[in-house]
C-alpha cells in the first residue's frame, strides 16, 4: 500500500468506478446493488462535492472509491447546519481490509475541515467506523424524524466541540431517493451477475430496521 496514491476522480475514471463499486457490492446488503447507480447519479446533484470525490489507486488501477453528499441537521428551533453524508464507500474484492478504506476516509476528512465542514452523520455497520471515530447518533442526539434514534445512524465530528448535545433532525440528500426501475436498467449496462442471498445481508437487515432506546 505504500504506492497507494488518493486523488480526486476524473470524468474518465466514471465507468471504472462503478464498476468497482457494483463488484464491492454485489449481494452484500442485499440480491444484486444499486450502490453503482447511486454513484453514476450523485455526480449530477446539487448535493455532490465535486471535491471530495475520491478515488484510490494502485499501480495505475482503481481500487477504491469515496463520494460525499451535503446533508443537514436542523434544531427543534428550525436553525439549520450543513453538514456531510458519505457514500457509498467501496473497495474493490481482493483490496479491502487493507487499508484502502481508512486512506480514502482520512484524506477526504482533512479536505472537508479545509472546507470548513465539522460534521459528518452516515448510515453504516458500526463495527467499520468506530476505529474512525463515528460514534452511535444516539450519544449527539441527532435523530430521525419522530425521535428515531437509528442503530446504523453514526456521527463523527471533524471539530471537537461542533456539536452541543441540541436535539438535532437529521436529513440526507434528495440523491438518495433511488427510482429501482432505473437502477435495474442502469444495472443492465454491466456484465450479468447472479443475484443471491449471503448472510450478510441479514446483518444490513439487522441493522437498518432497529433503532437505540
């Protein structure tokens, strides 16, 4: 990993980049992903940060990916903050548990506090965010609509301090309203893969359904 090289993706890199995403997707949360075609539409939304749009690569080829949405919390005054949301996060099979990931992470986390940004809420397995710092929602008191305190909800502040213990409402782009129609059709432009069911996908089910008391 030492000639791991982190920069910004460029217009031509689009097509490979999904194509590492569907790979480092595929049956994991659930039969088939959508994950590439959340990719392929983020790069046209008013949300997406051109800036932290990164890609990792490794003797000339890409293997690993990080796009960053504008997300908000608003107080139960109506005051509202901009924040991030990222995702999807992907490393390609063969590359991940390497590090890839955190050097993605950790170049875009310096990048968005340059950028003035000291909050970052994602929806994610707890057990591949903690070592980076995200915390359960729950400990900020930032929630869902309807006091809604999601497991899978985690909170890293950039800024130590950026957030006062305010109940806080959280709200992720737009982008991520995905049409499944269309994604199966995008879906449709790739090589054919077999969707199955793999245990993980019980755990996403586990995760995305349960909420903290």
């Amino acid at each position: 990993m030492d000639r791991l090289i982190i920069r910004n993706e460029k217009e031509s890199d689009q097509r490979e980049v999904e194509t590492l995403i569907r790979e480092a997707f595929w049956n994991l949360n659930v039969p088939g992903c959508d994950e590439h075609y959340l990719a392929h539409i983020l790069r046209g939304h008013k949300d997406f940060i051109l800036e932290l749009d990164l890609v990792a690569e490794l003797d000339g080829r890409i293997i690993g990916n990080v796009m960053y949405t504008k997300s908000h919390l608003k107080d139960e005054t109506g005051n509202d903050k901009e924040i991030l949301t990222f995702g999807p996060l992907a490393v390609l099979p063969g590359y991940q548990r390497m590090g890839v990931g955190k050097a993605l992470l950790e170049r875009s986390f310096d990048i968005a506090r340059n950028m003035g940004y000291d909050v970052i809420v994602i929806f994610g397995s707890p057990a591949n965010y903690i070592a980076r710092g995200f915390k359960s929602c729950k400990k900020y008191n930032i929630c869902l609509e309807g006091d809604i305190f999601p497991t899978a909800m985690l909170v890293k502040e950039l800024k130590e301090g950026a957030l006062d213990g305010k109940k806080m409402i959280f709200s992720e782009s737009s982008a991520f309203n995905i049409d499944s129609s269309e994604a199966e059709k995008f879906d449709s432009l790739f090589p054919e893969k077999e969707k199955e069911y793999h245990t993980s996908q019980e755990e996403f089910y586990i995760y995305s359904h349960s909420s903290v008391n």
